[in-house]
C-alpha cells in the first residue's frame, strides 16, 4: 500500500524562508519518488504519533539541519496528481517557516543535488508540480513574506 496512490497521503511541506524574502529550495535527485530534477520546498509524510507542528519542525531539522519556527500554516488542501501514469492524491498542510540562512544545509545529499535562496520573482524551473499548485492557489499567503 502506498500514501498517495492506494490511499489518501498526508504532507506537511514547509517553505523555510530568511524573514527577507528569500526561500531555500533544493533540486529534488534521482533517487526521489518523483518529479525528479525539480526544484522544491521541503516537505515531509505526517507521521503518526506527531502533529502537525511537531512533523514540520522535525522535517525541517531532518532535511536542512536547522531548527524554524512557524510563522504561519496555510489552508489544508488537495493535491491531484498523475505521476508514472497513476492518480495520486495528497492532502497537504503546508506551513511558512523562519530560518538561519546560515545554518541551513543539504542533510540528505541522497535527495537533494542542490540548495539554493530564491525569492518569489526569481523562482528556479523546473518547480515541482504540488509546490507550483500552492503558489498559485495561495498567492495572498506567499505576497506577505515577498522582500519590502
């Protein structure tokens, strides 16, 4: 059975940013699920046991090796996708949250072949498709953490 395809997946993916208007991305590798060679914010399968705070702060320690703090959490919503030929559906619950650029690394080389800081009007391509869906979707929410 498989989050996503055989049952409805829960994700909590999190757009780490500076407080300036500078967010961290990485390119997803070849080693990933899917949508590989595509930039995207962190994220992470909602564990059970933890919520929804709790699952953000650890995925953010576990893939950029930092601590965050939540500044704000987005509308849970629906993500369709087709990927290898197959429906997927997500539910994602995606959350803003402040960083030390400083003390933000790759703490999984084996699916993440870069990082870098990007502001909103200068995103890289080719984006994954769920976090293309959200800034879209969700445009009000990401205008506030835009630079002055």
């Amino acid at each position: 059975m498989k989050p996503g395809v055989n049952y409805v997946g829960i994700s909590t993916p999190f757009y780490c940013n500076d407080g300036k208007g500078h967010f961290v991305l990485h390119k997803r590798s070849k080693n990933c699920r899917d949508e590989q060679g595509r930039w995207d914010t962190g994220s992470g399968q909602l564990r059970f046991s933890q919520t929804v705070e709790e699952n953000v702060l650890r995925e953010v320690k576990e893939e950029y090796g930092c601590k965050g703090e939540i500044q704000e959490q987005l509308p849970a919503h629906s993500i369709f996708r087709k990927q290898n030929g197959r429906m997927t559906h997500w539910l994602v619950i995606p959350s803003f949250v402040l960083v030390n650029p400083k003390k933000v690394r790759i703490r999984e080389p084996h699916k993440a072949d870069e990082i870098g800081w990007f502001t909103l009007d200068n995103l890289p391509k080719p984006l994954h498709t769920g976090f293309q869906f959200t800034l879209k979707k969700y445009k009000k929410y990401f205008r506030k953490y835009k630079k002055p």
